[in-house]
C-alpha cells in the first residue's frame, strides 16, 4: 500500500523521532515534516540535518492540518502532549507514538480523546546508547522488528498507514493485542533490565564496603551493558507498566528464593537441574534466533 | 625468579590443566609433564597434542617423583585425588590448584595432609565455553590475572614457584587471601552467574505459559551468555563457596525487594536514584578498566 500521509508532526526530534523522519526520507517521502519539541536550538538543528522541513515549540500550533502525529518523546511526557493535541487535532489525523509500553499511551489517549478511531500504537524493537537531535540516522529500523498494537477502534486504514510507515522506515511490522505486547516487554526487556540495574547496584554497595569491582572480568560488561540505559526512560518503563513488570518480578524474586534454598539446603540435584534447564533455554533460543536468520536469508 | 621443578603432574588435561601444560611448553619449559586423567583416550590424544610426555589414570602411581602436581579438575573430583595423592606424594612436591573457590580446597587439604607447607592454591581468571582435551590451547593466560592464595603456613619457596609457573603462562600474578577472594568472586562472579541462570529460567517458565522468548531481541543474547556456563562446575562453585554466595544473593535479593517495593509505591525518585547510581557505578568502572588498560600500553 502506498503512504497516504502527506503532513506529518513529529513529536520529539531525538533518536527514535530523528531515525523515523531520516528513514522515511530515504525511502523517497517528499510531502512535509514539522518537528515539535521544547529545545529551539535542538528543532534548527534537526531543519539543518533534514529531519524535518519546519519546526514549533507548540504542538497545538501545528498539528491543525497534520495527517499523521507521531509521538516520540519520554512515556512521562505523554500525558501533557496528547491533552494539548486533543484540542487541535483534526478529525482525519491518524495519531501514534514509539513508546515501549502500550496500554499506558492507550489509557491516557482514553482520557483526552472522545473518539480512538484513528489512535494506533507502535513500538520499534530498536535503539541506540545514545540520545538527542544528533543521534537519529536514517537506517536505524533496518530490519528491526516494530510491534503495531491496534485498538479495538482503531479504524484499518489507520492501522494500515502506521504499519506502512514503519516498513518504509525499512523494519518489519507485526501485529499484537496491547496488553499481549506489555506483558511479553515486561517478561523479555523490562525484567532483564531491572535485574541488570539491581545486580550492578548490589555489586556497588558491596564495593563500598570491600573493594571488589576492580576484580571484575570481561564478562562484568557484557552482562550489565543494559544496566547503562537511561535511568529515567526505565523508571518510566517500571511506572507505566506497573503490574506486569511487578508481577515478572515477582516470579523472578520466587526463582533467585527457590534457588537460595537449594544452595543453603546444598540440593546438588535441585541446583544442576535449573542451571542445566536455563543453559538449554538459553542454547535453543540462540539456535530458533540462527535458523530463522538463516531463512530469511 | 627461574622456575625450578623438572617434573609437573597435571591431573586433568581439559581447558585449563591442557592449556597451562602448552603455555609452558611455550615458554620453554622442558623437563618432564605427565597427565592424569580418566579416559585413556583422551589421555592418548593429550600425548598427541603436545600437552604431556605420558600419562596415567592413577595419580597415586606417578606423583611419587614429582616436584610439583596441579589439579585442574571439577571441584567436585577434588577431595578424592587430594585423598589418593596424600598417600603417594614426596614431602618436598609443591601441590597447586586451579579451582574457582580457594577455601574449600584449602579445607579438603586439611583433611589429607598434615604438613601444609607445600599447598599453594590459585586461581586462574580464563576460561572459554569450550572443554575437553581438545579445547587448551597455548595462549589462554596471556595476559589474564592468576590470583594466588598462599595459607599462612605456605613455604615462600612453594608460592614462588607456583607464581613463576603462572608468569611464564602469560599471566599476571597477584596475592590474595583464601577468604578474601572466595568473597570477592561470590560478588563479581558467582552472583553474576547465578542471577543469570535465574533470570533465563524465570523467562523460560513464563514462555511455557505463554511465548514471550521468540520475541527476544539481540539484547538477550549478550546478558544471559554466562547462563549458557557448564551446569555441573557451577553447581560445584555454588555447594563450595556456599556461605559467601548466599551472602551475596542475600543481598542482591534484599535489592530487588527494595525495587519491587518501590515500583508497587511508585515511588518514581526511588526507582531513579537507584538506576542512576547503577549506570554510574558501571560506566565508572569501565572508565577504570580503559584507563587501566591505556596505562600499561
């Protein structure tokens, strides 16, 4: 299907919102892009760099004739943009967002919003270390995966339009049921971040009592890589997913109890069975993830 | 210091025990290396491969004339072999270790020997994913650390030559003591490991609930690699340093109590503060660790 929107607001010109106006060029979009953000300097900047073609600080200012709104800026902003877009909005705008939670963008269009026909979230599975006007490019989404999360009322053609955006962006598009999409996060992203974040804060309160970090191996960066993410977008993530990120947490803490017990039991046969059942989970997902490559080459 | 012993027992001839046995052969070393081992064939192929000049399956029957003997087996054989060597070794043969946990080791040998003198644990800080006859290979150690823990009643002569062996490997050698580096590898390696292998069995019991592991993104594969270590060695390193890991998984779940607590709260500076000072820690410690690096170029 071709793209439809001629006139689309961006909402946060960082690296999601930069990445999506820069892939989307590179696919040959010729109709207008108007940045929106709180950072003049920022917003010339993302003019000089061909994110986009215009800019304003007010999303109420723009998004009158916009046929498509996406949102990509911090899941604690939301809120504030979408009460001030609600009132400016035309009918027809289709409107989105990139936010890793889903059913929180849902709830809160749910209060601004009288009619959801034309609201469709999304998720890029895709991201940098790095943040801000300078850190978007245009081949970001190459391959990446993008999770469309449709409404009940979210009318076809929008939903249709979002997810042909996003393959021009160069990813591939699938779709999930919102609360589907929240609890498979929390369990494969939001509980491994959580745990990565907690372990490097334990090991740093035991190096203040015993200096013990300087011992670390070259694995230590490996396996705490993500516990370099960005602490307020993941305190974000942990409040607006709330229940399903508590309740994999959960069965985390009753796994790491389960094992405390086998070790203080010394239950040798308890202790090999879950290290042996993680390490083939573990082999025979990385071998799924080598042959599906493999067949989509 | 030039290395004095002219016949070296290796009981085990897997990656660590074959890899040290090529690393001094490296280095020039030229007296006399025998293997011990279970499977003769593999003891065969030892031979083959340079690792040792002959073998045996009885430790007893060749450690009579040795001047040193190492120990690279699982933990677990540990106790037996110090049992069998007990009664066959010289009173001046330097007998070493390369387990991951000193302490236990120290108490097996406790229980075999009378005269300590000549009991000189280390640990070396290498390893692959691979194991078996095939797996040593002669640059292992470089420039890894072997963290050498003498007893209080070790020889000077005895540590020093444990300590020339491990240098001429391609190692850097520092001291510590028993305790000491059992509590420091429970922290920045065990619980590691153990928070790993928890962690993908906690993902792998919600997936039989309801698929979520298919949806993994490259991510996973790099924070749960430890969890895909050999089972069996970290049951072992778990039942052998059984009071210092549960002290730091105590800990580390007394810091996801915490979390939960603060994410059910909401408590949104809680949640901040404590991802911050993790992202902080790591990206310090990483600062250190290419300072470090930098410094001895």
């Amino acid at each position: 299907m071709p793209i439809v929107s001629q006139r689309i607001v961006i909402a946060g010109i960082g690296l999601i919102g930069g990445s999506f106006a820069l892939a989307l060029r590179r696919a040959g979009f010729d109709g207008q892009i108007t940045g929106v953000g709180r950072d003049e300097k920022a917003l010339r900047r993302a003019v000089e760099r061909g994110i986009c073609n215009d800019y304003s600080r007010s999303i109420a200012e723009v998004a009158g004739d916009a046929d498509l709104v996406m949102h990509a800026v911090p899941m604690g902003a939301m809120d504030d943009l979408l009460a001030q877009l609600a009132g400016s909005v035309a009918e027809h705008t289709v409107i989105t967002d990139a936010g890793s939670v889903k059913q929180s963008f849902i709830d809160a269009a749910g209060r601004h919003f009288t009619n959801l026909q034309h609201i469709v979230p999304a998720h890029p599975i895709a991201g940098t270390e790095h943040s801000g006007v300078e850190a978007g490019f245009d081949s970001l989404f190459d391959n990446r995966r993008v999770i469309v999360t449709p409404l009940a009322t979210s009318s076809a053609a929008a939903v249709t339009e979002v997810a042909e955006l996003w393959r021009a962006t160069g990813a591939s598009v699938e779709q999930m049921a919102p609360r589907r999409h929240d609890d498979v996060f929390a369990a494969i992203s939001h509980l491994p971040h959580v745990a990565a974040f907690s372990l490097v804060e334990t090991l740093h309160r035991i190096d203040q009592e015993e200096e013990v970090l300087r011992f670390a191996a070259g694995g230590f960066s490996d396996f705490t890589r993500i516990a370099s993410s960005d602490p307020v977008m993941w305190r974000d993530i942990c409040l607006h997913n709330r229940s399903a990120v508590l309740d994999v947490l959960g069965q985390y803490r009753a796994c790491l109890d389960e094992l405390h017990q086998a070790i203080d039991n010394a239950d040798s046969a308890s202790i090999e069975q879950m290290f042996s059942r993680a390490k083939s989970a573990r082999d025979a997902y990385l071998q799924a993830a080598s042959d599906s490559i493999q067949e989509s080459k």
